[in-house]
C-alpha cells in the first residue's frame, strides 16, 4: 500500500492461538497507525475461528523457499543490488556459523522476498516475536537501510540462543516484552537499553463488574463444579498433570472439566481420558472461536491451568486465557511458571502451586471444589486488579508511541 512507513512481520495470520496479535494490530489501526502487513506462513485451518478488525491485508512470504523458487531468485538478485547487501550478508553468515541449518537459510531468503515487498515508502520495520519473524524482519531491515523492533512474547524468549538473541537486542531500535520473567532473561542480554515491559492485557470491555454468585460445592452430582481449561495441547501448557490430578479425584466429588483448544497432544489426551474412564467428567471440546471461550467461562466456576517448563526450556508467560478468565470473574487455579505470578497473587486472587507438583495441584483442586465462597472471594479481588493493571489500552498507546517516535526519525 502506498505511502505506508510501517511494516508489521507476523509468522502467521490470523491464528487462533495468537489472537493477542490481531487485537493489537487492529488497536494500532484505531490510532491512526497504518501498515504493510506480512506473514511467513499462509493461515492454518484455524483461521476461520479467528475474529480480528484488521483492515491491513497480509502478505504471504513463502514458507519454503523451493515452493515459490522464481520469486525468491529473483528476490534474491535485486538484492545483491542493493547498497546494504554485504552488511546484511555479513549479519547472516555470523548467525549461520552458530546455526548452520535450513531454517536460518530460509529466514535469510524470505528476508530477500519481504525486502522487495516493502514499499518505498516504509521507514521502520517491527517483527511479534523474535525466534523466526525477528529474523526476517532483522535481515530484511538491514537490507533497506530500515531500523527494526520486536515484539517477544514467550516461546521465542525461552527457546532461542543467547547469542541470537543478542544480535537482534544489539540491532533493534527498540524490544518489548509482555512478561516480567522474559523482561528479566532479556535484560541480562541486552546492551543497548531499549527494552520495555508492555504487558498484553485485557480489554476493558471484557472486565466484568462482578464475580457470579457462587454454591456449588461439589456436593451434589446433578449439579456440578464447572471447570474450565484453556490451553493448546503442547507440553508446556502441563494438560498431562491435569488429567493425572483429575483421575485422583474422590468419585463423591462432583464436577465437570471442559477443555479449550487444539494441539498436537490432543489425541493421546483423548485416548488418556478413556483410558482412565473419565469421559463423564472431561470433555475435549478443540479449537473453538474466542466467543465460544468466553460463553464457556461465564458458566464456570474455577478455571485450571497446569502449565510448567518443557524440557526445550519452553514456558508461558501471562497466559492471555488466565488473563481473561480472571476479567470474566472466574477464579484461577495455576502453576507457578513463567511470569503467572504477576496476574495471580496466591491466597489473594488465586491459588498457585509449583510447576509439576501434582499432588499440591489435586489438594488446590479438591479445596477451590469444596468451598465456592473462597472461589468468590479470590475472583472478586483479581477483578479489581485487573481494572487497575494489565489494561490492554495502556499497553497500545506505549507500543503505538514508540513505533511513530520510529518512523517520524
């Protein structure tokens, strides 16, 4: 589009376990900020879940380099052409002496096609999150003679190399950061001091006033203690804890789990769950539209999440379904992992246990079950932080100024 000074790499859009992106892009548009919009990967079968305003429309860069080898050569000769060529050539060779794999040649390859993508009018280049759309945007940038940023988030913090993701914090005109344990990891490497905590957020219209009445107890069969999960089926998100908590559970207590989300761990959860014969209590409901989230939390009474350290180092940050789970007046039960104890306070507004403790998360489990007053107490008090911190519209206007203090330079 012309005239355009921004543009945004996402690794794909939409998506459904990413719709925090969405939300923001869409937020930016709200405040006079337009963009070029591109993706290094086309959108996956969820993408019809997913509902977003973003008027910008994506740019596919393609995924695998053999799949569209005519445009990337010629990509790639217009820009050999260019001034900034041997500086970005250089960048790459050093980041592939450290990882010489196909996937670091890709990411150089596709930065080639985006760099001829790019209008002539862009200024400043921003990537969500740094593993493989700060790549590209990196190279591509300095292709262009362009200042880039990053979005990090949480996977891309945990799983990357120090030494890449010092390169990128060294060339960055700015990061952000939504979590304060990412925020932490990526200070110690950082020597520029262009890191900023921006937290996601919830918006405001999706803060409720206050918690449900609460009573059930789980005394009572034909009625029983809702419960929710909202979590992809990946190892960090701690699902197979949570099954193994919920097979422990005296039969005389009476509650309903209901799962949200896909992943690659569903099927063996399934099977998991006949397994134990706990299909009368847990439902496996996949991937579903954020409404369907929503209406599922206004009928809960406790909502779950497991989640842990995977053995790759991957974590969560603030889970965006803890976030609004709290919004919606739910009371949270969680693991202490990642940066979870900024949004739940134990004993205040919530109950933490440590990552991987099953025993201490079937105790929370079966307590938080029992006595609905406690539920009520803890949801009504992490309503009112969430009116007074983690507001997603603050988190907009801090990201929206520092990306126009960027193309206004």
């Amino acid at each position: 589009m012309p005239g355009e000074k921004l543009a945004i790499v996402v690794k794909g859009f939409p998506r459904l376990s990413e719709t925090f992106v969405a939300r923001e892009l869409a937020a930016l548009e709200a405040r006079g900020i337009s963009f070029t919009l591109h993706a290094l990967r086309a959108p996956g079968a969820d993408c019809g879940l997913v509902k977003h305003d973003v008027k910008a429309v994506p740019q596919y860069l393609p995924e695998y380099l053999h799949e569209q080898p005519s445009a990337v050569a010629a990509a790639i000769l217009t820009a050999a052409r260019r001034p900034n060529f041997f500086v970005a050539w250089r960048k790459f060779r050093l980041d592939l002496g450290s990882e010489f794999t196909q996937a670091r040649i890709r990411r150089f390859g596709q930065a080639c096609v985006l760099a001829a993508q790019l209008p002539e009018s862009i200024r400043h280049v921003h990537a969500h999150f740094a593993h493989s759309p700060g790549s590209v945007a990196r190279y591509a940038a300095c292709l262009r003679g362009l200042s880039y940023s990053v979005s990090a988030h949480a996977k891309d913090i945990w799983t990357a190399p120090d030494w890449d993701l010092r390169h990128k914090l060294d060339d960055a005109a700015f990061f952000t950061v939504c979590n304060r344990a990412g925020f932490e990891r990526l200070n110690e490497l950082q020597s520029s001091g262009t890191l900023h905590l921006i937290h996601h957020g919830v918006p405001r219209k999706l803060i409720v006033a206050a918690p449900r009445f609460q009573s059930r107890d789980g005394s009572r069969h034909d009625d029983p203690v809702r419960i929710v999960a909202v979590a992809r089926a990946v190892d960090k998100k701690g699902l197979r804890l949570l099954l193994g908590a919920l097979k422990q559970i005296p039969p005389s207590l009476a509650l309903r789990l209901d799962h949200y989300g896909g992943g690659e761990l569903l099927d063996e959860l399934k099977q998991a769950t006949r397994s134990f014969g706990l299909e009368a209590r847990l439902t496996w409901h996949g991937a579903v539209a954020h409404s369907v989230i929503i209406a599922a939390l206004d009928q809960s009474d406790l909502f779950v999440m497991a989640n842990r350290v995977s053995g790759d180092g991957d974590r969560d940050g603030i889970p965006n379904a803890l976030l609004e789970a709290q919004a919606r007046g739910v009371c949270v039960l969680a693991s202490r992992a990642g940066s979870v104890d900024e949004a739940v306070t134990d004993g205040h507004s919530g109950r933490l246990v440590e990552p991987g403790d099953e025993d201490a998360f079937l105790q929370a489990l079966c307590a938080l079950v029992r006595n609905p007053e406690e539920r009520c107490a803890f949801a009504a008090a992490a309503i009112t932080q969430r009116r007074q911190t983690f507001d997603a519209e603050a988190g907009y206007d801090r990201i929206s100024r520092l990306l126009n203090e960027r193309m206004q330079a």
